[in-house]
C-alpha cells in the first residue's frame, strides 16, 4: 500500500456545533456521530442531522452504530446520509453490506485475535478501525492497546484508534504509520464536551509527525 503524505483525522463523538465548527477550522478530515444509546456522546438521530447538516464541503461524516437492529441503522443512514458509516460492534458482514453506505469495521483489540483475519472477513470494508475494545464492548474509552499487534498490511487503509491524546499522537503516527488516527475521549475536557486546546494540539502534533516522517 502507498504511504500517504499525510495521515487524516478524525474527531469522533462530537455533540456540540461548537466543537464541531471548532474541528473544521482546525482542517480535520472527519467528525464522528455516534447512534450508541449509552455513550455519553451519543446523538439522537435529529441531533446527528443538525450537526452533519453543519459541515462543509470535503469534511467527511462517519455515523457509528453498535449492534444495532440492521433494519434501524438502515433507516438511520437514509435519514441522515453521512458519508460513511462505522460499525463498532459484532454486526456480521452481510449485515454491514445492507447499510448501502460504505463502511468502516471496527477490529477489538483487546484479546488476541487475528487482526488480518478479521480484514478478510470485512471484504467490502473501506477501512479498519483499530480500537482497543473487546469484541462488542465500547469504545471511547480512552485505553491504548499494544500497537506492535498491528500487522504489517491489512489491505485496507488503518485507522487507529483507543486511548489517543495531543501527548502520544505524535509517537503513535511515527511508530505505526496509520492512513488516520480516531480520536474521542483524548481531546475531552468532559465526556462529549471537545476542548479547543487539546484539539488544536492533537492536530498539530500530528502534522509534527508528518513533517518529520515527509522529510525521512
Ligand atoms: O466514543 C464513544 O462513546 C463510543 C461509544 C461506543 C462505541 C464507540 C465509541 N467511540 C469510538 O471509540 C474510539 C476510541 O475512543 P477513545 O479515543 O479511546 O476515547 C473513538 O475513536 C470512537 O470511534
């Protein structure tokens, strides 16, 4: 897989129109929506509306749902039409395949399963979330997991994912080489509450990897 010039960002769990006015000032890629009942960040479906309705062109919706009914999803994604949908949780592939969006899975890592078996699984996924929840567990817990579990080439682009902040971005982008990085709690002053410091330093140490590996 080429390596990009620069790794994209994507600020989940957002619920402010604030935050998320915030987040495209800063040049992020992507804003997360999350269809969790129980998250303290989730969204009713008119809330994830109003805020995907609020970005402009080129900034990428990613609505995230966990073991939902397939049937509710279905209706949330005609509803509100992000760009991509992420299924966070134990849904079946031919389950992500009736979304009729495409679709980043999330890969639990929290117990020892094979990473690119998993991939294979989820063939029409665009991408991997790299998260360090068990299968079916929550994410947005601010846990990292041991990156040397990552392999070398999943086929797909890699978004990592668990327990990112402004203070180990920097290391994680160099030592992983991620297509992106997700982040939700790690750039909170409260849950679902964004802080503009932490995301304005979580992007910049990010391009500070970047420079660093451009110039490599
Ligand atoms: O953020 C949540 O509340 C959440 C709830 C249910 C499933 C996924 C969730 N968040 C995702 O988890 C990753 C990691 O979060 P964190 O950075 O460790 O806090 C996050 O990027 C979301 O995609």
């Amino acid at each position: 897989m080429t390596t990009a010039l620069r790794t994209r960002i994507k600020f989940c769990g957002m619920t402010r129109a604030e935050d998320v006015a915030a987040a495209v000032a800063l040049g992020v890629d992507a804003i997360g929506l999350i269809l969790v009942p129980g998250s303290p960040r989730a969204l009713s479906l008119s809330q994830a509306v109003a805020l995907r309705a609020s970005l402009p062109p080129f900034v990428a919706s990613v609505a995230l749902s966990l073991d939902a009914d397939p049937a509710d999803a279905q209706r949330s994604a005609a509803t509100l039409r992000p760009t991509f949908w992420q299924f966070h949780g134990s849904e079946a592939p031919e389950d992500c395949d009736r979304i009729g969006l495409p679709y980043l899975k999330a890969v639990p890592m929290a117990q020892p399963e094979d990473a690119a078996a998993f991939a294979a699984r989820y063939r029409s996924a665009s991408g991997f979330v790299l998260d360090s929840h068990v299968a079916g567990g929550q994410g947005g817990s601010g846990r990292r997991f041991d990156w040397s579990r990552i392999p070398a080439d999943l086929g797909r682009p890699l978004v990592l994912a668990g327990g990112l902040t402004p203070d180990n971005v920097f290391d994680a982008v160099c030592a992983v080489r991620p297509y992106a990085v997700d982040v939700s709690s790690g750039i909170e002053s409260a849950p679902g509450v964004k802080d503009g410091d932490r995301m304005r330093a979580f992007v910049a140490q990010v391009q500070r990897a970047d420079a660093i590996l451009r110039s490599a």
